[in-house]
C-alpha cells in the first residue's frame, strides 16, 4: 500500500510555468520543464534518470526534490461491452474509480475528482461509501494517465473526457480547472476542451464561475428529480441549492458561452417516470435548450430499481411529444458494476 507522504514536491500538480519556476530556482533553464514534461506525458517515463537530454547535475536535483507518480493500480475488471473499470489508489491509501469507455469511433475515460463523494446521493453507490477528501490536480491528471497508459497497450488514444466518476467536480473545483488545463495544454495531452464534459448535481456559483472561465468544455447537470421535495430526498445537497436556482445559473451559462447543456436524467421505477416528471422536464429542458440524456439506474445494494423497457420507452416518447430534444443512453459495463463507487465500494469491504 501507499501510506507515506513524501517530503518532496509531487510534480503532476505543477503546471509548465510552475515548473518553469522551480528550475529557475535550481538555476537550471526554464525551456527544460516543457522537456520533463515531454518525457512524462508523451514518452510515459517516470524516472529522473532517464531522462537523456537533461543534464546528469540537474537530474538529480530534480530526483531530490520531486515524485513523478502517487498511485498504483489495483483492480481492473472488463466487461463484455469492453468498458473497463480500474481502481486506483493514491499516498495514504486512497483509492478512486476510473472508467475506459470505448465507442465505435472514440474512446472515452470517465475521471473521479475526489476520494468517495461528500454529497450522498441516496441512489450512488459511492455516497455509500466512506468521503476522504479531495484529490488534487496532479492525482485527476494522472489518473487520466494511468487510463490513456491502458489505452497505450492496445495502441489507442484516448480522445474524450467526462468529470463523471466519484466526487462533485465543483466541490474541488480549483484541482478540477487547474486539472483540466493540463490536460488541454499543448505540453500536457493536447485534449481539445470540447472533447471534456463537467457533470454536476448543481451548484450555482461554480456553474457561473464555470461559465467565466473562457474554456469551451461540456456542461452536464445531474438534474435526476423534477419535484424539489423528492430532490431533496435523493440529492442531499438540493436542499442548499434549490432546483430553481440551479436551473437559473444554468440559463446563464448557456447565455454566457451560446454552448448548449446536457440534463442527465437517472430514471428510477416509481420515483421519476410519470407523465407529471416528463412536463416538468420537458419545460426546463425548454427553457435553458437543453439535450435530455435518459438513463437507465444501474442498481446497486440499495433499495432502488431500474424502471420497465416499456415504462422507459413511454417516457422517451412522453418527452419527446413535449417538444424535448431527448435521447437513451446505452447502459455500459453493467456485467462488471461500473456504477459509481460500485468496486472501491466491494474491493473496502474485502479488505476488511
């Protein structure tokens, strides 16, 4: 396991210019943390010393000072559908999900922002488990390098991003930028901002900050529940940040940035899925020209329920009447639990 915290510098919570920085400090050239990183993020080598084009004198400053990698994998467990779920674990045994999804045409990785998920949705597998902090920029980039090293074995690039695993991005949301213009960087992976997608259950203030940040990324909001009462019921947090709140910071992001929001909708048997639920979402989808993402509950240990093929198809259609512009999401690597928080959760209670 990985319990100490090292005294030295955890270089993938640097940025260019921070490292930059730091080398000047050594009196070593600024131009050779854009060479490091190269080293790092292009050619996957996590050793100082083999870093060639660096002087012997600097590299070893640099092994004194700095640590490449914080995380080792786990667990790694493949579905039929070939989504892959890996579970990774950070300095003082923290551990996260991440998740490879491959399409015919891309290959997405679905990120975790933070260690568990302090927000408790009744219906999430990670809210079942134990919340114990935030990760830090560095740990969501190489998280992502962990995956994209995956992908490098069956000679793939990973091409698109969801902020979708465990956590709420927007409770970390300074590791969560700072993470992102890493990966966006030239020098970092050279992933288009409009290839990532931010998903969050609705906090108003980051949504309007998100909407100032000049970084043309994808907004999904994590509406699940149409009735404020019943909201509150599922979505701890929505008795802080009202439905109609959430939906006015949303309106104005789109304002903002003209880039169109996805609602993602979990339909839940007997909670969710009625004529009322469809005209209530409908209107909001309406009003702040939203997609409508349909999806269909990946049960957990807990108490709720996927709804019927034909009570989803009817509310598809229900919405669709309704002048929403709604679609199904295809259920992906239900063989192997890939909800949420499903295998840190299973992989704890084995190490018990």
């Amino acid at each position: 396991m990985i319990e100490k915290i090292s005294p030295k510098e955890y270089i993938m919570d640097l940025t260019q210019e921070e490292l930059s920085e730091k080398i000047a400090d050594i009196k070593g050239p600024a131009y050779r943390a854009g060479q490091i990183f190269q080293w790092i993020y292009r050619r996957r080598v996590y050793d100082f010393s083999q870093m060639s084009n660096l002087s012997k004198a600097l590299r070893t400053e640099l092994a004194e000072k700095f640590y490449i990698l914080d995380s080792k994998l786990l667990a790694k467990h493949e579905s039929r559908d070939g989504t892959t779920k890996y579970l990774l674990e950070f300095s003082q045994n923290h551990q996260v999900e991440a998740v490879l999804i491959p399409a015919k045409e891309h290959l997405t990785a679905c990120l975790s922002t933070q260690f568990g998920c302090p927000v408790k949705c009744a219906f999430c597998a990670t809210g079942q488990g134990p919340f114990t902090g935030n990760m830090s920029a560095g740990q969501i980039v190489e998280q992502f390098l962990q995956l994209q090293t995956q992908a490098d074995l069956l000679k793939e690039r990973v091409s698109h991003i969801v902020f979708m695993g465990m956590g709420e991005p927007l409770l970390n949301y300074d590791a969560l930028i700072k993470a992102i213009r890493i990966i966006n960087s030239d020098w970092g992976f050279n992933i288009g901002a409009r290839k990532m997608t931010i998903s969050t259950v609705g906090i108003p203030d980051r949504i309007r900050q998100l909407g100032r940040e000049g970084l043309q990324f994808n907004l999904a909001l994590s509406l699940h529940v149409v009735d404020q009462k019943i909201r509150e019921e599922l979505i701890p947090l929505a008795k802080q940040y009202t439905l109609d709140k959430v939906i006015d910071a949303v309106v104005d992001y789109f304002d903002w940035t003209g880039r169109e929001v996805t609602l993602e909708y979990l339909l839940l048997k007997d909670i969710n899925c009625n004529l009322s639920d469809a005209q209530r979402l409908a209107k909001i989808a309406r009003k702040v020209r939203a997609n409508v993402n349909l999806i269909v509950y990946n049960p957990t240990s807990g108490k709720y329920q996927p709804p019927s093929p034909q009570v989803v198809t009817h509310f598809l259609k229900q919405l669709k009447d309704l002048g929403a512009n709604a679609h199904l999401r295809a259920s992906r690597g239900q063989d192997i639990e890939a909800a949420c928080g499903q295998l840190r959760k299973r992989h704890l209670v084995g190490s018990q």
